[in-house]
C-alpha cells in the first residue's frame, strides 16, 4: 500500500548506498509484475497494472475478470490472481478502460487510462518515438452492490459492518470512494465523521491509518492504527501498517515487533518480510535480510520489486558480482519505468565486467 524512493545506483558503490544513503529513504515496496497477466497486447510496450482493495481495505483475495477495453483494438481480458492484482503488457499509446467485473457482490467497477506516445526532440528539432515502457498502475476499490433499499448484499460487508450505525457505514463508504480516487484528504475528513459517530469502528480507524500513511503522517497513522489493533489485535494487515507508521518514524525496534507478529498468522503479508529485510540492513545483518528479501520475492509472486533491488546490493557486497546483476536486471524486468532505470542499466554494465 505504501511505497521507497532511494538514491540513484552507478554513482556510489551500491554498498555503501545500501547500507547509509539508501536507508534514510521511504521504504515502501514498489508494485511490479504478478500473476494475472495478459501479454498478447496491442502492438505496444507499455502496461497497465493494477491491484484489486476490498470494502476493508485489503487486497481482494476473489479471482474477479479485469477486461482492458480500447478503440480499434478489441478486448483482453484476464482473472485477478489470488493477490488481487492483474496485468496487461505489450500495449501502445491511446486510451483504454479498465473493467472490472464485480460478480454478484460487488459493483461493476471502471477506469479510464491515457497511455501517451512517448517522443524525443533530437537536435535538429523533430519529435520521433521512443521505445522505453511507460508502466501505469491502478488501485481499483471494489464496492458492494446495494439493493433498491439501499442496503449491502448479504455477506459482503454485514458481517464487518455488524452493531455500525448506518451514518458512520455510510460515511465510511464515502472515504473508500475518496480513496478510490486518490483524495486521501477527503476519505479522513469522512473517516473521521464516521468516528465521532461510532469511536469502536475498528475498518475505519484502519483505513483512516492507512490514509494518514498516504498524507506522510505517521504520527496520525500510528495513532489510529494503534487504537484499531486494540479492537483487533492480531489483524495483519493493520499490524503491517502499523509497523510501517513505526518505521517512517524511525521507531525501529517496535517497528520490527510489528512485522514479526503479522508473519506469524496464515495471512503472512509479503511486505513485512521486506521491512524486515531493510530493518536488518541497518543492522548490517546482511545474511538474515537475504533471507526476509528472498522471502517477500516468494510469497509476493514479484510484487515487490524493490526487494531485488536490495538483493542486488547484498550480493555485490559480498563480492558475487554475477548474482548481483541478475537481480538488478530482475528488478528492471519487473519495474521498467523505474526513475533510476537508467543508472541501474549502467550499474549492471560495471557488474557484468567484474569477475
């Protein structure tokens, strides 16, 4: 849900840069390719990705049909992998809509995506086409279908929403619809309605976490999330966040408590290994962040880019100059539009030379 910038590869060392520079960035993990995934295209190289959020704010576990409409093009269409994510490659600039189909729970949801040409002006003046991928990636929050009398389908949300007065659900709806359209502001100012309505609503003092973690205020999230595990102590998802919220605000040691106690449940939320994993580079525990990366990489199906990334640093520290490069180039494959792409390409060059 949250995701790091770090410093730019091939003008440092990468070691040191993991093991100083790096770490003083935002750590969220970067989305990239999972399972999903319709490669037939349009003729293209660019992709629309996405992620699936349910009603409490998780990713949706239900295989639902994600169809990619466009002009002149015909229809693809794929099922949401059991991460609730989806992936559509190989396409070219033009204008294209991202159905997903909500089956008998949910409401049909829809996305308009402009995928822009990408030109060059050359010296002389002229604007000619470039072959770099421009990778876009939604967040598409399902919402539940409501019969005429307004209410929610049967097992959707009544069993989440059960002793929740009907002003503090609906006004917690309202901030799933702002979220879903990128107004974080907007979903807490509903979200905090929905409160001082109903203090014990434990989905909307989560989400009004997460929602702070999006404004970059962790002491807000940290505080909400903190009251929602007091509800729900062993929610993994919340204790993620929470971890996080710790992390921006260099809580280390609790924050690792955080982590530790999400990856003990069957849900086991991929993020964590990889929190873990930079919380022990700090540490310069370099064997054990391996294994959390390595982790994060497996029960992610390669979501999280940016744990081979730091995979690729950790092996050209210890001097296996091969294995390093092939995690870079891992992490290009998987997040193409990188902002330091360029500089990792030129990194993976000096790693191929090295013996």
């Amino acid at each position: 849900m949250l995701f790091p910038s770090a410093r730019t590869l091939g003008r440092a060392p990468l070691p040191l840069l993991l093991l100083s520079a790096l770490l003083l960035a935002s750590a969220a993990p970067a989305a990239a390719q999972v399972g999903g995934t319709d490669s037939s295209g349009t003729g293209g190289n660019h992709i629309i990705q996405g992620r699936l959020i349910g009603p409490s704010g998780r990713r949706s576990e239900l295989r639902l049909k994600v169809t990619l409409e466009s002009s002149g093009s015909g229809n693809l269409y794929v099922f949401s992998d059991a991460n609730g994510t989806f992936r559509f490659t190989s396409l070219r600039p033009g204008s294209y809509t991202v159905v997903v189909e909500g089956g008998p729970d949910f409401e049909t949801a829809r996305e308009t995506v402009l995928i822009e040409a990408s030109t060059l002006r050359t010296r002389r003046g002229e604007m000619i086409g470039t072959p770099f991928s421009r990778p876009i990636t939604l967040q598409v929050y399902l919402r539940p279908k409501r019969e005429a009398s307004g209410q929610a389908q049967p097992g959707v949300l009544n069993a989440a929403l059960a002793g929740v007065p009907k002003p503090a659900a609906d006004l917690y709806q309202k901030a799933l619809d702002a979220a879903r359209r990128q107004e974080p502001a907007q979903a807490v100012e509903h979200l905090r309605g929905a409160l001082a309505v109903h203090p014990d609503f434990r989905l909307a003092l989560a989400e009004l976490g997460a929602q702070y973690l999006r404004l970059k205020q962790p002491d807000k999230a940290a505080e909400a999330l903190r009251a929602a595990l007091r509800l729900a102590p062993e929610d993994a998802p919340t204790l993620l966040n929470y971890g996080i919220a710790l992390y921006e605000k260099q809580e280390f040691d609790e924050a690792e408590a955080q982590f530790r106690k999400a990856l003990k449940g069957a849900a086991r939320p991929p993020a964590a290994h990889y929190y873990l994993g930079m919380l022990l580079i700090k540490r310069r525990d370099l064997s054990e962040a391996e294994r959390q990366f390595k982790a994060a990489v497996e029960r992610s199906g390669g979501e999280i880019a940016r744990a081979h990334y730091y995979l690729g640093g950790i092996y050209w520290q210890q001097h296996e100059y091969k294995r390093a490069a092939e995690e870079l180039e891992t992490y290009l494959r998987l997040a193409p539009g990188s902002a330091d792409a360029e500089r990792v390409r030129q990194t993976i060059k000096e790693l191929r030379g090295k013996k």
